[in-house]
C-alpha cells in the first residue's frame, strides 16, 4: 500500500501522454495502511492512517498546489479505517478491523457506528449509490476469498455474493444502473446490474488484466472510480504492481 499520498489530474490509456504524478503529502506521514481517499463537502480531501493508523485526515488544498495534512478524528479503540464516502455531508467509513460502517459527523466528529458486519473480513472499500445504500467489498487475504455487500439507507446489512476473489475497489455508475467491482489477485473487473432494491443480477466480465512486471507479479487492479463529467461516465482503476491508473472509454 502507498505510503505517501500522489496526486494525479489525469489517467493513463493506450492514446495518452502519461501524466507524472507527484507527492501530495510526502512518504513518512502515512502508515503502510493509507488508503480510502475522498473530496469532502468542504472541498478538503479525507484519506485514513495519518501518523498511526486509526485515523482520519483531513488534507487543506491550497491555490499554489500545495497540502497540509492534520488529524481530524481518531477512531474508537479497535477500529481502522479504509474506504470513506460522503453522504448528505456525513463521513462514512469502511472500519475493516471492527467489522463496521462508522458514520462521522463533520461538525462534532463525532464518530457512532452505522452498521455492523461481524461475518465479514473487512469491509475494505464503500461505493454510494444515488438512493443512499452503500456496496461494501470484503476481501479475505488469508485464502484469496472474499464476498460483497449491501447497506441499505437505514443500515440493514445484506449480504449480495460470496465466492469471490479479493474484491477491493468498487463503485456505482453515475446513472445508478450498473456496479463495477475489481478482485485483486484475479485481477478481473466485473460489472453488475443494478436493481430496485440494491440488489445485483447479470453479472458478467468487463476487463481482465494479464500478469505485468519483470518479476512476474500481478498488476492488481486496487481501486475504481467514476468520473461524472463524462456521459455515460468513464471508468477508472488504479493497478498497483504496474503504478499506474488507467481509464476505460
């Protein structure tokens, strides 16, 4: 995992000029563990394991490109942040060593639970969807496993799929239709459709990536996104043995 935070404008595909990428905050201020970073309402940018891990920072963005990273809260006892999003101006974040969703309140960090999975591994990652619900991917390491989940608004836990192999990044199509899920170690991204009630059907393959690298490690796909200033929206992933992003016209 990246123990400094990069900052990139831009994704590398096969007609692209790839964009160097720079340190946004320097190797050292976060654990190995840093992950889940997200734009706040307030236009900062949240990212977990500043310093130690167990916490949550809040990054200041400045005109002159330059970033202050501080502590904004530190969770409760047990719990270690990954995945974070935003919804209705309440932090939400993946507490994969508590088994828990946590919500943050912005004004008085406040941090309560708002949902439990003691089945789970993780949760690793969160994707929002546009009713409110949460998909939560839950990879297990040890044996290559995993499963995926659904949160609902109120924080009713289901569980959607077992079987997989380490799911990690995942999120929602900007219509709200489709689910896309990457797994690790089979270095494969699937695409779901959505349904009603948050459920997932048609499952089927959307790109698989060979091994890369001259010491035959895998180019994991690690995380995904969506950009919304495109229609229909584009897909991208970060792959970590390869470091580099990629984007999906």
């Amino acid at each position: 995992m990246p123990l400094a935070l990069l900052l990139s404008s831009s994704f590398v595909t096969a007609a692209d000029k790839p964009f160097v990428a720079r340190d946004l905050i320097g190797d050292g201020a976060f654990t190995q563990n840093a992950e889940g970073p997200a734009a706040g309402p307030d236009g900062a940018l949240y990212a977990v394991n500043l310093g130690k891990d167990g916490t949550i920072a809040r990054i200041a963005l400045h005109a002159d490109g330059s970033a202050k990273a501080e502590v904004f809260v530190t969770l409760p006892d047990g719990s270690t942040g990954n995945g974070i999003r935003f919804r209705d101006g309440t932090m939400y974040v993946a507490d994969y060593t508590g088994h828990k969703i946590l919500q943050v309140n912005m004004q008085t960090r406040t941090v309560s639970r708002f949902a439990a999975l003691p089945d789970a591994d993780g949760p690793n990652d969160l994707a929002l969807a546009p009713d409110g619900s949460f998909y939560a991917s839950d990879p297990n390491w040890k044996d290559n496993g995993g499963r995926l989940w659904h949160i609902g608004r109120d924080g009713v836990v289901r569980l959607l799929e077992a079987g997989m192999t380490t799911p990690n990044g995942l999120d929602v199509s900007p219509d709200g239709k489709r689910l896309y899920v990457n797994e690790s170690m089979s270095r494969k991204v699937w695409v779901y459709d959505r349904t009603s009630d948050g459920s997932l059907r048609n499952k089927r393959l959307l790109i698989g990536f060979p091994d890369f690298g001259m010491d035959g490690s895998a180019a994991m796909p690690t995380a995904i996104c969506i950009s919304p200033a495109t229609v229909p929206g584009r897909l991208r992933w970060c792959r970590r043995k390869a470091n580099c992003c990629a984007r999906l016209r």
